[in-house]
C-alpha cells in the first residue's frame, strides 16, 4: 500500500511531468506504427486478392472465349478434338462459377447456352461466324468490366430464350441436332475404317494357298 502511494504520490510531483510525458508520447508512437503497418498489410493484401481476382476472371474469360472459338468450327473437328474441346468447355464453366462475381452463375448458364448455338451454327453452310464469336467476347469483356448491369441483360436474354422455346419445335431441333451428330461420326468412323491395300510379297507370286516346291535328294544330286 505504501508503494502504491508513493508511486501516485511521484507521479503527481512537478518533477515526474518529464517522465510521464515521454512515456505518453512513446506509448501514442509505437501504437500509431502498429495501426499504420496493420493498415499497410491489409492494403497489399488486399491488392495481392484483388490481383489474382482480376487474373482468374481473364483466365476464365479466355478460356470460354476459346471454346467459342472451337464451337464455331465444331463440324470441322474430329470426335476426339470434340471431346477435348467439351473437357475445356466443362473447366471453364466451373472456373466462370467459382469467380467471386456478382451473376457469375448466370454469366456462366448464357455462355453455355451461347456455345450451344454455336456448336449447331457451325453445321450450317454459309454461316458468318466470325461476328458471333466477337460478340460473345465483347459481351464477356463487358460482363467482367460491369457485372450488375451485363447480369441484368444476361439475365434478360435467359427468359427470353425460355419464352421463345416451344416443345415441338425444340423436338425438332434436337432430332436435326442427332441427326448431324450422327453424320459427323460416321464420317470419321467410314474414314477410319478403310482396309489397306494388299502387301505386295510372295502370296503375288505364288497365290494364297501355293507353297513353294520343296527340293528333293534327286534335284540335289542332278
């Protein structure tokens, strides 16, 4: 008790201002430095964030766009570089869903539903799809600068494409859609199944079914 007096009794004297003042000062610095370096950190982290946000959205941007790309040519590929194509098509679609943007969902069910008209747009003879396919970037890039507006238009274009399909004339689509399908893999299966020509060799000479004549002890000794 008696430390306890003389310690207020001390800091209560004229001569311990000096003292209690510096005290002050370095207490009020050392917290300001801790505040200032937590304010630092958290700013460079969240640009370290906000930088790999801004990646992951290009990445998944481009690859969509290269899907486009191969959807708009999809005739044109064999049925293995249309399974390799889908496989990009399916990562990308995850990649598009997992961004940390506000209707990538949505953006992600307009790409897909874009692609897929692109796929039965290129069975068709004659068909620009060069145009189509920078729209489908410009849209995306425009989604990635301003995603609460381009989500209301993505959106938009969603129930109107919902509205317009009608069962029997999506029946019919998906039949044509078959039936080109089918023609695409029989091409390559009738083109992968061509027999080579015959080796030329003995069987030219002798037949299939002749057997050169074997040497007896008489043709030896003649």
């Amino acid at each position: 008790m008696d430390l306890w007096n003389d310690l207020i009794s001390w800091l209560t004297s004229h001569a311990a201002r000096p003292t209690v003042f510096a005290a002050a000062v370095l207490f009020v610095a050392v917290l300001a430095s801790g505040l200032l370096a937590a304010w630092i950190a958290g700013a460079a982290i969240r640009r370290v964030l906000a930088q790999r946000d801004r990646e992951a959205r290009s990445a998944a941007i481009a690859a969509l766009v290269d899907a486009a790309t191969e959807a708009s040519v999809w005739n044109s590929l064999t049925p293995q570089e249309q399974v390799l194509a889908d496989r990009m098509v399916g990562q990308a679609d995850i990649q598009v869903r997992l961004l940390p943007m506000r209707g990538s969902d949505v953006a992600a069910n307009w790409a897909a539903h874009q692609l897929h008209e692109l796929k039965r747009a290129s069975a068709t003879f004659g068909y620009q799809l060069d145009p189509a396919v920078v729209e489908f970037r410009d849209r995306l890039l425009e989604w990635e600068r301003h995603p609460a507006r381009t989500r209301k238009q993505f959106q938009n274009d969603l129930v109107r494409w919902r509205t317009q399909r009608q069962e029997p004339e999506q029946a019919a689509v998906e039949a044509q859609d078959a039936w080109v399908a089918e023609q695409h893999r029989a091409r390559y299966q009738g083109a992968a199944t061509i027999e080579p020509p015959p080796r030329a060799g003995m069987e030219s000479a002798h037949g299939p079914n002749d057997t050169a004549p074997t040497p007896t002890f008489d043709d030896a000794r003649a």
